[in-house]
C-alpha cells in the first residue's frame, strides 16, 4: 500500500479488515515494511522464533 492510501479512512479500514481476516485464518502470519525485510535478510535468515519476535517488534 501506498503511504498516501493510509490518508484515506475507507482505505485504512480495508487494509484492517484484510490483516484482520487473513490474522484469523493464519494466525502466525507477519506484517512487516520492505525495510524490515531487508534488514532481516542483511541478519540472516537462521533466526529462532524468539529472535524473530524480537526483531519483527523493532
């Protein structure tokens, strides 16, 4: 999504109701920002879940 799309109420709202339904089908699932993807990959991709918890609360 788009920073300016978080601007307009309607296109939050849609963006909460697909992190809530996919969060219910897939309760393990992970939103994160390109930039968090790449500093895990820059990390390595051998975390273990705690560390993975760590890091995504950054």
């Amino acid at each position: 999504m788009h920073r300016q799309s978080l601007s307009i109420p309607a296109e939050v709202d849609g963006l909460n109701a697909f992190i809530d339904e996919v969060k219910s089908v897939y309760p393990n699932t992970y939103f994160v920002t390109a930039s968090q993807i790449s500093d895990y990959y820059k990390i390595g991709v051998d975390l273990s879940n705690d560390q993975l918890e760590t890091f995504l609360s950054k």
